[in-house]
C-alpha cells in the first residue's frame, strides 16, 4: 500500500512538470528564442549541471554554451524549468534593475516549499514591507552595536576549538563560528541550549536545491524534516520570548527576535509566528552557511600566499596596537579593516558561497534582440562576469588590489546580486567575517594539507576535503 501511495505521488510530480513544460512550449510568443539547448525530456540539463557543480566546474557549464550559442544569453533547462541564462554585466543590469517590472524574484521548489513564508517566497509590496522589517535590524546602524558581541564570540571560538591543536579542519570547525554568532545574534542563544537546531541543518542544506519529490530516502524528504525540526524549535522559543518580552524580562532590542516581536510595518501589521520563524529559519541558513564557505576560502588563500597573510597581519596588528590591552573591537576598528576586506572580496569574486540567483518573466520581453515568454525561468551567473579577462584581467590569479579606489566597473562584481533582491545579510557577513580574521590571523600560522584542494557547490561552496591545516602558534600572539 504504502509502494503505491509513492508511485502516485512520483506520477502526479511527473504529470505537474510535463503539464508546466508543454504549457511553457505552447507559448504563442516562441519564435526567436535564446539559442541553446533543453536537454533531456523533463530532466533538461540538471545532471550535467549537478555533476559540474560537484566538479567545481560549473564555470564550464556556463562557459561553453556562451561560447557555442550567444555570450549575452542562452537558454536551458534545469529542474523541469525552461531557463533564459543572463551573462555578463548586462544581463546582471538587466535583471536586477527590472523587478517587478519584466521580472519578479522566482526559486525553484524546492526552496520555496522549504522556506515557506519567508521573504524568500514575497514579491511586490509584501516583499518590501518584509525586506524592510528585517533590515531594521540587520542594516549597518544597527548591527554596529553587536561588533564587541561578535568579538566576544570569536575570541571564545577559538580558544575552544582552535587553540592547542596541531591540525583543524576548517570547514567543519568554522561552521560553529558562523553558527553560534547567527544563533546569539538573531535568537540570544547558545548552541548547547538547542542541540537539535545544529545537528539537523546540514540535513536542510542539502536538500534546498533539488527536486522537490517528498518520498522517504530522497534529500528533500530529509531536508523537509529537518526544516520542520527546526522550526518546531524556534516557534518554542517565540512563545517563551513573548511572555518574557510582556513580563519585561528582556529588552526589546536584544536580537532579531525581539525586534520582529515588537515591531511592525508601515501598515500596522506585525509578522505571524510562522513568517518569523520561516524568516529565522532563512536567516540562520543563510546566516551561518555562506559565511563558512568564504572563511573557509579565505583561509585558503592566505595559506597560499604568504604576501598576503602578512598584509592582513600588519592591518590588524596596527588596529590592536591602537587599543587599550583586553578591549573589545567596535565598530571603528572594523571600518580600518580596508585591506582584508579587499582579500575577502577577491575571494567573493573566485569563489562566491552561491553563484547566482533565479527570476521569472513576469511578462513577454526582448532582450538582446531575443523573445523572453512570460513564464520563463531567469538565472544569472556570477561566474559570466566575474571570471571575464576584460573585466578582470588575469581573472584566475588572486588580486587583491582590484578592490582598491574605484575597483570593478558596475553589474561586474555580484556576490551578493543586486538591486531590489541584494542579499539583505551584507553587513552582517561583512562584520562576522572581518572579527574573525582579525581574532585568527593574530593566533596562528597555518599551512594547506593539501594545496591544491578543490572547492565544489552542493549546493553551497564547500571544499572538497573539508580544507585541513596544520596550525603554528603566532610569534604575535595576545
């Protein structure tokens, strides 16, 4: 019984993408389309594309069918969608100063039915209104308050999980960072308090990006279980936190939390405890994960590149040396921070934690002299400017000095998209990343185990071995 129960729902999610793929294909505006090729029925091209992903060749993916079709736009298909592919500095343009115009946010299913009620899932008004609401506290202003917080919980990172040991695996270790400082920062909590929250979310993340059949044994059956575990917790706290909150046993203003408790839209309306707890759950993920994929990439690099290490050495020894012995770092000493932040972006332009992002033609458009139907899938690719030599001259070699001055030209840097949809997180990145070189480079040395380790998507950037190191305690060690 429960066999035919499975084959009835894998039959309606065959039906469903056949039914959206010929309705897509039946469009009367189909002639002069974007050069390129669908693929398998139903599949498309998503096992190339997955297994260029695992590679750490989906570069290549991208390369070659700008190559052999257009070098501004190709189309494919992934996921059972049919996918206008946007290259260049004019695609990023394009697609990033039309929302809600041509184009509106768009994920495949998988993440919309992970992340529910999130921003994620809004367009329009909603969106903003939402976007806004959690800005109020994630904005540069506010965040740069919780500089001395994030350098308590960096300093104590590491004197637990990196001090006195001879090797460390980096990708592992570092999720603990990036995790505990999101859960401090959006929840007041410790990791130890909720133990579920940590263990269930590499479960989450590996089935964010996939196809959204929900049979027992496939990723995205385990990750949905995982998203409802998760859940499950954070609505616990929210409960708490509201008598705690009408009892005025906490501030307002504490964290995250708090702040979307109490705090309402230009309309008078505050978020449900669904949207909370589906926006925290946006927000730990993207929180903690993408910024373990550039620590991880950037401990890379200055293991490779001594130059470098020592530059971004002598710019934080210089902030110590002008602060009274055992202070906390503030906001101040971050924005000094200019040399490292330029090593973390030439990192963000190699390898970017996510290397694009999806739209929806919300109507029929040209571009490039193409018909893009409404319906349509949109995807942009970091990659298609990023690694372009007129651009970036000598793309594959490490150079931080691009970012010096003016830096790149505009829509060819992308790492966290642009427009509307920017990645709302920036700042947070940018501090939570910046405290903690700070804290590492002054403790340790460090060498590769293996130089030539390769970084892979699935679906996160992520090293392939997990990025070992042999650590050496810093002859300027505090």
């Amino acid at each position: 019984m429960e066999v035919s129960k499975l084959l009835a729902v894998l039959a309606l999610f065959l039906l469903s993408l056949i039914t959206k793929i010929f309705k897509l294909r039946k469009h009367p505006n189909l002639h002069h389309l974007p050069p390129g090729t669908t693929g398998w029925p139903i599949v498309g091209e998503t096992f190339e594309f997955r297994r260029r992903s695992i590679e750490g060749s989906i570069s290549r993916f991208i390369q070659d069918r700008m190559l052999k079709y257009d070098s501004r736009v190709f189309k494919t298909s992934l996921i059972g969608n049919l996918i206008a592919v946007f290259c260049g500095p004019a695609g990023n343009k394009f697609l990033f100063s039309n929302e809600n115009k041509n184009v509106q946010v768009w994920w495949p299913s998988s993440v919309r039915k992970l992340l529910r009620q999130s921003l994620v899932n809004k367009v329009g008004d909603e969106a903003k209104l939402t976007k806004k609401l959690l800005l109020s506290f994630l904005n540069a202003e506010a965040l740069r308050n919780f500089v001395p917080k994030m350098d308590t919980v960096a300093q104590q990172h590491i004197k637990t999980h990196w001090e006195g040991k001879e090797q460390v695996l980096v990708y592992t270790i570092i999720q603990r960072y990036t995790f505990d400082l999101a859960c401090s920062l959006f929840l007041s909590i410790e990791d130890s308090q909720v133990p579920n929250l940590y263990s269930t979310f590499d479960e989450f993340l590996k089935g964010i990006i996939t196809f959204s059949i929900n049979l027992p044994g496939t990723k995205f059956h385990r990750a949905m279980k995982a998203a409802n575990a998760i859940t499950k917790e954070i609505k616990l706290i929210i409960k708490k936190r509201k008598v705690d909150l009408e009892e005025k046993r906490v501030s307002p203003t504490q964290d995250l939390l708090s702040n979307l408790l109490v705090t309402s839209d230009t309309n008078g309306r505050f978020l449900t405890e669904m949207e909370i707890s589906d926006n925290i759950l946006m927000l730990l993920f993207a929180g903690h994960d993408t910024s373990r994929s550039v620590l991880s990439s950037v401990i890379k690099y200055l293991g490779q590149l001594p130059e470098v290490y020592e530059h971004v050495l002598k710019e934080q020894l210089e902030i110590s040396q002008g602060k009274e012995e055992g202070k906390l770092l503030q906001w101040e000493d971050v924005q000094k921070m200019k040399y490292t932040w330029n090593v973390v972006s030439e990192a963000l332009r190699l390898f970017p934690p996510v290397r694009g992002g999806y739209r929806e033609a919300i109507e029929d458009f040209t571009y490039a002299d193409y018909n893009i139907p409404k319906g349509w899938k949109l995807l942009w690719y970091s990659g298609s400017s990023h690694e372009d030599p007129t651009l970036f001259p000598n793309p594959e070699t490490f150079d931080p000095s691009r970012f010096e001055g003016e830096g790149p030209p505009p829509f060819s840097y992308v790492p966290f998209g642009g427009g509307p949809r920017m990645c709302l997180g920036q700042e947070f990145a940018r501090l939570e990343i910046l405290v903690f070189m700070h804290n590492i480079v002054k403790r340790f040395e460090w060498d590769l185990v293996f130089p030539d380790e390769k970084f892979k998507y699935d679906p996160m950037l992520e090293p392939e071995k997990g990025l070992p190191i042999r650590l050496q305690p810093s002859p300027y060690t505090q």
